[in-house]
C-alpha cells in the first residue's frame, strides 16, 4: 500500500503534465454534462488557478531579465538582437497570414450591442503613446497592474545598473529568480485542477451555443494561426538552421504550446520555455533573456486575431479593402499587437484600433470586441500557444544557427 501511494504521489509531482491536464479537461466536460450546478460551484478552483498565474508571472519577469543582465558577463554573445529580429518578422507575417486568410475566406458577425465597459486606443499614435507611457510607470504600479512593458523597461535598468554590483548581490538576484521560478513551476503543476474547475464552470454556465454561432470566424482565426504555426514559422526556421525544422517545431509545440494552451499566459509559461531550453543545452545567456521579452514583446498570435476580427467587421459593413490598405493594416496589426495587455485577452482590446482605419465607429467596434469576448475561450488559448511555443522555437533556431557557424568556422581553420 505505502509503496503505491509513493508512487501515486511520484506520478503528481513529476508525472506528465500535458496528460494530467488533459485528464483534468475531461474530468469537467463529464461534471458539466451529468452535473452542471455541481461544476458552477468548483469554479473557484479555476479562478485560484488563474489568480495564482496572474500573481506570479509579473514578478517572475521582473526578477527574470534583472538577474540575466545583472549577471551576463562581459564579452559573452547573448544573441538576443537576431532573435528580436524574427520575433518582429514573424509577428508581421502573422498578420499577413491573417489578412490573406480573411480574404479568401471572409466572415461577417452578428454585431449586438453589449454593456461592457472598455477604453480601446482610437489610433497608432495612441499605442505608441501608451507604450511610452507604460515604460515610465511606477514600477510598484507596473507590478500590481501587470503592465509587463513597464516591468522589462525598470528590469532591464535595474539589471544594468546592478552589473555593476558586488558579486554576493548578483548571487542573491540569481538565487531569487531560481526561487520565483520554482513558485511558479509548483503553481503550473496544479493546472490540471485548475484547468478541471474552469473548463466545467464555462460548459456548465453557457455551453457550447457562444461558439456554435460564430464557426466560420473561429476557423478562420484557428486557421491562420495554425497556418502560421506550421508554415510560416518553419520557414523562417529553415532560415535559420538551413535543414529540417518540424522536429524542431513540433517539440515546441508539444512541450510548450499544449500548457501554454492553458494557462492563457505567455509570461506564466516562462518556466516551461526555460526549462525546455536548459534540456536542449541552448545558449544560457541567450534563453534567460530571450523568453521572458519573448512572452512580452512576441505576439504572432494577437497580430492574428486584431487583423481576423478587424476584417470580419469590415466585411460585416460591406467596407472595400484594397492591397495597400491591407499592407498598412498588418504592420498596424504588427505593432499593436506589441503593446498588447498582458491580462487575457488583451489583444481584443486593440481591435478598434484597426477598426478606425476603416472609418468604423467606436461603438460599432466594442461590438467586436463582444464577439471576441465569447469565442476567446478557444481563441486566447491558441493564440496563447502560438506566441509561447515561437518564443523558444526562436531562440532555439538562433542558437542552433550560431553553434552550426561556429562548429563549421572550427572546422575550416584546421
């Protein structure tokens, strides 16, 4: 008996994780179908799940880029700046992917008017003005707000300024952030109990009538960025490592992409990326520094979903688009999905900025949203998974790339 408990409780704690989720996910849809008043009232162990998510991924990323800088020594190569390179490209891809997919395959919406109170940006200039704004935050504001530009600009001043510190403070931020890491790694390890709780409440309270009304747009949107996922992101792989990179992205996928699937947070799945690249023996300089900006500032799968459901709209209204304007829209797309909130489903809160390019009306536009706001159960967790999976798909290719060079450069001079 002792013994198999042992090895129940070893199954808990280093079992697999993805099963253990998926095992939790059925577990809810059963209790939602045979028992709904009973899943309404284990909601709350989906709501401490995200509450305990949204807690500790502001301070992980604070303490995560502080330490790195703090700590890189000097003369080594990070490799950041190639890696930020395809975060961009890949971002304005994705809403390329996007543009073209609304085009061939347009989708109108069923626009109603809902009472949800929002305060989108009206255009570019705002976005950017907000960043700039979020960047001088208090960064005791920036922490309890989640505002994640604000907490990478005090970080990355911080842990510049504390290079040159004494060796025992560098000691301290690197053992602070292993010990913040492994908070939020015990915290992802009751994700199956949490993904249990929030996956029977939300069947159990509207079912699956929300999303059944809105198919085509939701295949559109999962298209795209599935498209983008498995070609578009392999094909700037290839760029890079000159060979075969499905193993490459179907590792990251797999490993990645499935909890950030859940979770429903970029910054929240840092962990698993890190730990990820730590098994592939990638370059630590590169990846503790590369991931956490990656959750923040690579977003393929918001520039996805502002550009779909901007179109959708237009397409709704019967607004003509031409090729220039669509060009426009994908770079708007690109950089406002930058500057996306880092609470779920921030990037709906930017699709009135595309809808003013169009002429379309604030309240008009708030109806989107709404649209947004009842698929994005599905929506936010794909595009979550997306954005996780490229940011170590990224670095992962870069340092690849750059271990090729070096092998091949070694091998010449011999």
């Amino acid at each position: 008996m002792e013994k198999q408990q042992r090895g129940f409780v070893h199954y808990i704690v280093q079992g697999s994780l993805v099963k253990q989720i998926l095992f939790g996910l059925i577990l809810g849809i059963l209790l939602a179908w045979l028992a709904p008043s009973a899943a309404k009232s284990v909601g709350i162990l989906g709501t401490l799940f995200i509450g305990a998510l949204k807690a500790a991924a502001p301070v992980l990323v604070w303490v995560l880029v502080m330490s790195s800088i703090a700590n890189h020594k000097t003369g080594r190569k990070s490799r950041v700046r190639p890696i930020l390179f395809l975060y961009i490209i890949g971002t304005f891809l994705s809403a390329c992917v996007a543009v073209a997919g609304s085009m061939l395959f347009p989708s109108t919406l069923q626009l109603v008017v809902n009472n949800i109170k929002i305060s989108p940006p009206e255009d570019i200039i705002e976005v950017l003005r907000g960043v700039l704004l979020n960047i001088v935050a208090n960064p005791i504001d920036a922490l309890l707000n989640a505002n994640y530009i604000g907490i990478l600009a005090w970080a990355t001043g911080l842990g510049i300024a504390l290079r040159h510190g004494t060796e025992s403070t560098k000691s301290m931020m690197q053992d602070l952030a292993e010990g913040v890491s492994q908070v939020l790694r015990v915290i992802i390890r009751f994700a199956p109990i949490g993904i249990f709780g929030l996956i029977s409440t939300t069947i159990a309270t509207t079912g699956f009538n929300a999303l059944l009304s809105y198919v085509q747009l939701l295949s559109v949107l999962l298209g795209c960025m599935i498209f983008v996922a498995l070609v578009i992101n392999p094909l700037i792989v290839y760029w890079k490592i000159r060979r075969n990179p499905y193993p490459l992205v179907f590792d990251c996928l797999r490993e990645s992409g499935v909890t950030a699937f859940f979770t429903r947070s970029s910054a929240a799945n840092i962990p698993v990326n890190m730990a990820m690249c730590r098994r592939m023996n990638l370059h630590e300089d590169t990846y503790s520094i590369s991931i956490p900006l990656g959750s923040i500032i690579n977003m393929g799968g918001a520039a996805v979903t502002i550009t779909v459901l901007t179109l959708a709209a237009v397409n709704t209204l019967g607004i003509p688009i031409d090729l220039p304007t669509a060009v426009l829209l994908s770079v708007v797309s690109a950089v406002a999905a930058c500057g996306t909130s880092g609470v779920v489903g921030g990037s709906l809160l930017l699709i009135p900025l595309g809808c003013s390019m169009f002429g379309i009306s604030n309240e008009i536009a708030m109806q989107v949203v709404a649209v947004g706001m009842i698929i994005g159960v599905v929506q936010d967790s794909v595009e979550t998974a997306l954005n996780s999976s490229t940011d170590v798909l990224f670095t992962a290719a870069v340092c690849q790339a750059e271990e090729t060079r070096t092998a091949a450069a070694q091998l010449t001079q011999r």
